[in-house]
C-alpha cells in the first residue's frame, strides 16, 4: 500500500487516505478503490495499460473532452446527482489527469457511490444497455473536440482482412490448408463487410465519437435499477456507430460461448437483438442518418465476421496474440464465430422488419 499511498499523493484528493484495496477484475487496467477518511468522496486509483494504450497523453485528452461535454449536458438537461452521472477525474501536480512514475501511468476518478454493475445479459439489461450507449452517442453527436484513436484501426474491416491476407501469405505456422473452407467464406463476403470504409471514403458515412467496447457491464446503476452512467472510456475515439451497436450483439446475443465446440449452440438471440434495438434506436435516432439506420443488420454480421478474421489469422500465425488454453484454441473461436455469423445472416430479414417497426 505504500507505494500506491506515494502514487496517489501526486493528486488532488480532497481528504487523507485511509486505505486503498483492490477493486473489481478488470482484464486491462490495475484497478483500486482509495477509501479516505471521512469516504466523502472515495475515489478509484488506476494504472494504465501502456501497452495497449500506447499513447496516454490523447487517451487522458479524449476522455476529459468526453467527460466535459457530458457534463455540459446534463447541466443543460436541468438533470439532479450529476456526479453520479459522468466519471469525473482528478488533476494531478503536473496539471495533467494521469501521473507517470517513471514506468507507470496512473489516473485518479472519484468513486461513484451506492452504485453497481451487472454481468446479466438477457433482454431486460439489453434494452438497458441499448437506451443506455444510444444516448451516450446521442448526448456526443455535437462535440467540437476532435478525438484521436486510441487504437487506431481498431474496427477497420480493411484493415483486418490485410492481417488476416498477410498470415496467408507467410503461412509462417503451416496452417493454411487446414483451412481453407473458412478463407476461401470469408473471402466471399469480403467486398459487402468493407463497405463501411468504402461508404465513408465517399463522404456518405460519417465517424462519430463512440465507446468502442459496449458490453453490460460497462454500465453503472442506480440502486433503484436506473442507468447512472457508461463507464470504461478507454476505447471511446472515432468510430462507425456500428461499433457500438454490432459489438454488444455480438457478445450478447450470441446462445452458446465465443469459444463453444458445439456448434449447435451459436445461434443469434432475436429476443436480445430486439431490446438492444429498441432501447439503442429509441435514444439515438434523432440524429443518426438513414443510411446509418439500414445498415445496422450489416453492423451485426460485420462483428462476428471481423472476429472470426482475427482469430482465425491468428491461428495461422500460430497463436501469438489471443491467449489460448489449448491446441487449436483459436480455431475452434473462428468456427463459433462463423456460425454465429450464419446464424445473424439468416435472420437479416426479422431484423430489417423489426428495424422498420421501431422507426414508425
């Protein structure tokens, strides 16, 4: 705890510390909960994973321009408890929102009080969570403040499919031939899964600020069951709205696990896929153009399609970025995810009506 007291006294806290614990699991970030004397307020203590988030000084400046405009908004709103409402992070002596020790980068919030995640994916959080990054889309829609890729082309169908190309090309593990049915499929459908690139080039798709990493438990709740706020603003940068909408299907809506050996379980939710909709088109479709509206069933095929092109160029890498727990790993994930992908294109015609309906 020592070091983290020293690490911690390098920001504006408005109260001695008394202790400082871990808090949660969170897969990227190191993160814990400073609970201070009087706990009026608590804050969080994070260190910054620099090595995904290699630029940390546009990663601190896109969430403040975030955060600030969020704030804005609410104020304007007329809305009560807005600090519950928006994370709010702390300046430290350096003037900036994160401290760098010489090898770490941390950043100070302020703990948001009696609230909570969940991890329950079904239709009521669904909806939840469709309401909920359809208007944090919404309420950014006019922000003046150019944003920068924290990781850049991170959603970049072109860019991925040159990846998964590159492996073929080198075939560096000798797995090529073991999988050709699957290159030889998603080749198929290359040209239809780049068209949000080709659409933008033309001027007639538009990037907005999005959160890039939409899943249930990026959100927090009031004790009354009410969505307080998004949270986890390391991903949010300029992006196809699609990104929001097509990656939360594409884990939640999915039946079986991304890794299942049993095929017959992937299969695509509609009754996810509708309160997702709902909840999302019922915040965001003020300001969201037609051509964004039709393509939100490509926006669900396109995400179980990009992922099953990065699991499956690293397989024939042979496994060097994905973490695997067995041999073969990642090509058991791009069959579960070319299933599900199957399964999202079967029922296109469902989400087009039902897309329809919501727009009435």
């Amino acid at each position: 705890m020592k070091d983290l007291l020293s690490i911690v006294s390098h920001f504006h806290l408005s109260d001695a510390v008394r202790e400082i614990t871990p808090l949660g699991s969170g897969l990227i970030n190191d993160t814990y909960k400073v609970i201070t004397q009087t706990g009026n307020p608590d804050y969080v203590l994070q260190r910054i994973n620099h090595t995904i988030f290699q630029d940390v000084d546009m990663l601190q400046n896109n969430i403040a321009s975030v955060t600030r405009h969020i704030r804005k908004k609410l104020e304007e709103r007329g809305e009560s408890d807005i600090d519950r409402k928006v994370l709010r992070f702390l300046p430290a002596e350096n003037g900036k929102t994160y401290w760098f020790d010489g090898e770490n980068y941390w950043r100070v919030m302020v703990f948001i009080p009696r609230a909570k995640t969940y991890e329950t994916v079904n239709p009521e959080y669904s909806g939840y969570a469709g309401q909920a990054f359809g208007n944090f889309q919404a309420m950014l829609a006019d922000i003046p403040d150019r944003l920068g890729e924290t990781i850049p082309d991170f959603h970049n169908m072109e860019f991925r499919l040159k990846q998964l190309r590159d492996a073929v090309s080198t075939d560096i593990a000798g797995r090529v031939k073991d999988v050709q049915y699957y290159l030889d499929e998603i080749e198929r459908r290359a040209e239809e899964m780049c068209k949000a690139e080709r659409l933008y080039r033309e001027g007639k798709l538009p990037k907005r600020v999005c959160h890039c990493d939409t899943k249930v438990n990026n959100m927090m709740f009031d004790e009354d069951g009410s969505v307080l706020c998004v949270i986890d603003l390391d991903t949010v940068m300029p992006s196809f709205i699609f990104s929001d909408y097509g990656d939360f299907l594409r884990s939640a809506a999915n039946t079986g696990l991304e890794d299942d050996k049993n095929l017959d379980n992937v299969n695509f939710d509609m009754e996810i896929f509708k309160a997702f909709t709902k909840g999302y088109l019922g915040a965001a479709k003020s300001f969201l153009l037609p051509i964004e509206i039709e393509n939100l069933p490509y926006a669900a095929a396109l995400f179980p399609y990009m992922q099953c092109v990065r699991f499956l160029a690293d397989y024939i890498n042979g496994d060097t970025y994905y973490k695997t727990q067995y041999p073969g790993h990642n090509l058991i994930r791009t069959k579960a995810q070319f299933k599900l992908l199957q399964s999202v294109e079967e029922h296109t015609p469902q989400m087009q009506t039902f897309i329809d309906e919501c727009m009435k």
